[in-house]
C-alpha cells in the first residue's frame, strides 16, 4: 500500500511529464477529492496508508487530466470567490480573475435593497456570489443556453438563492424587464478565430458558445451597451469582464454611448487590465 504523500509526489511527477501547467496544484486537488480527505487530513498525517480503492479512483482521475479535462470538470466543483459552485462541460469553469466584479460590486454598494441583472451568467458564479454577501438583493439572470442555466439552478439551490434569483434562457437581454441598480456580465470576448488555438483545457472542453466573441471578440459588448440604458437606473452602475488588450476598444465602445460616466478599467490580481466599470449619468 502507498501513503498519502508518496501518492500526491506520484502523481504530481506523473502531471508534470504530461506537461500539465499546475502539476502541484492539480495532484493535490485530485487526491483530496479522491480520497475524499482534507487538505489538513494530508498535513497531519501524510504517511497514512491509502486503500487500493481510493489509489485507482486517483488514477483514473490524473487519466482524464493528462487529456487536459479541467479539474473542475473531474471533481465536479469549483471554488470562486467564497463560495463553491458545481461546474461542468454545460459552462464556463469560473475563474478567478472574474471576482474583480465581485470585488468591486461588493465594495462600492452597501447593503440597502437592490436590484441586479447578470448577462450570460453560466454557472451563476457571479449573481449568486453576490446575493450571498449582499442579503437584500435580488436579481435576474439570463444565459441562451438551457444546459448553463439548469446548472446556475443547481447551485442557487446548493446556497439557497432559489428564491432570490430569477434565470432568463433569452439571447442576451430580449425580455428582460424593469431597470436595475447592478448590471455585470463576464460575456463571449474570444475572436471566433482565434478558439481553434486555445489551449485544448479550454477549446475541447469549455462550450463554444461561451467562448465565442464574433469576429473581433467585441460584438456582445456592442449589444449589451447598446441596450445598456434601458437597463440601467440612472446612476446605476455596471462592470464587465473583458479579454486581454481589448480595454482600449471596450472604452470606446462604452464612451460612444454617451450615457455613462465615472468609466475605468480595473486590474485583476496579476495585473492584467480585466474589468471595465461606469455608471449611468
């Protein structure tokens, strides 16, 4: 029998062959889920003595990650922000650099009642971390995918948001109604031609339909401030996600609306311009 951290040295080496960008990391999310053992499980008692049981479950895992499935996908969970949400091939695994909108959202607006709209939310990552640190907020959210929205459910119902969140299967904002206080989006900014070259954790196993930005990544933010200041109460605010060296064209975009004031991009935490946010003047 092997113990826990020959194991997790194992199958590190075995990740890092593969070529596999966060072998260390990976290993020890697969083994503790595996094993179904916490990270202090591993600390206090690495010599433990692992069952052939949990030793093939393990492997089985690192097969499918050296096919480069995301972890998030093999366990079936991701941890965003301070929350965890189920996640699979149905959306987008949620991403840290995307909690520079919850960051932000949280920070500037207390806890009076408001009323949030999330574009295209996937895995309802976003919305529903910010329900959870705001108690009074409501919100609405809409995604063109069925699949996404059956699993932003799901995990409405792991934090019992059920009854706080609306979801909309609607392409972008046809149907929404009334005006909102709060409007974020993490939408499709991946040129179309550019996704055949992704890297094949993302291409193969992320949906298309979540990735794809039209020609030059930009034309949902085209859409969405198009219908912004209808959806928008005056000195409502916004913040979207948007890709690596679009900040200047999303300005632009969001500058030639002429409704919106107080425009900025934010940095994420390797400081990458990431988020551009504004409010309704």
């Amino acid at each position: 029998m092997t113990n826990l951290v020959t194991l997790w040295k194992n199958a590190k080496s075995e990740l890092e062959a593969a070529g596999v960008d966060s072998p260390t990391i990976d290993a020890r999310i697969l083994l503790l889920d595996a094993l179904k053992i916490s990270r202090t499980d591993l600390l206090n008692d690495p010599y433990r003595e692992v069952a052939k049981a949990d030793e093939d479950k393990l492997n089985a895992f690192l097969a499918r990650r050296k096919t480069r499935e995301p972890v998030a996908h093999i366990i079936g969970k991701k941890a965003f922000w301070k929350l965890e949400f189920a996640s699979d091939a149905r959306a987008l695994v949620p991403r840290p650099e995307t909690e520079v909108i919850i960051d932000y959202v949280v920070k500037t607006n207390g806890e009076e009642e408001k009323r949030v709209l999330d574009i295209g939310t996937g895995t309802g990552a976003i919305i529903l971390s910010l329900l959870a640190e705001r108690h009074q907020w409501k919100g609405v959210a809409t995604d063109i995918s069925k699949d996404a929205l059956e699993l932003a459910q799901i995990n409405a119902n792991m934090h019992s948001l059920e009854n706080r969140v609306e979801f909309l299967n609607t392409n972008w904002v046809d149907g929404v109604k009334g005006e909102f206080d709060i409007v974020v989006s993490n939408p499709p900014y991946i040129p179309s031609h550019v996704i055949p070259t992704l890297d094949t954790d993302v291409k193969d196993y992320d949906p298309h339909l979540a990735l794809d930005g039209g020609h030059d990544g930009l034309e949902p933010y085209r859409i969405i401030f198009a219908a912004l200041p209808n959806l928008l109460k005056q000195g409502g605010v916004f913040a979207f996600e948007f890709g690596i060296g679009q900040a200047k064209e999303i300005l632009e975009i969001a500058q030639n609306s002429g409704y919106f004031t107080e425009l900025a991009i934010i940095k994420d935490l390797s400081d990458i311009e990431r988020v551009i946010i504004g409010k309704k003047q």
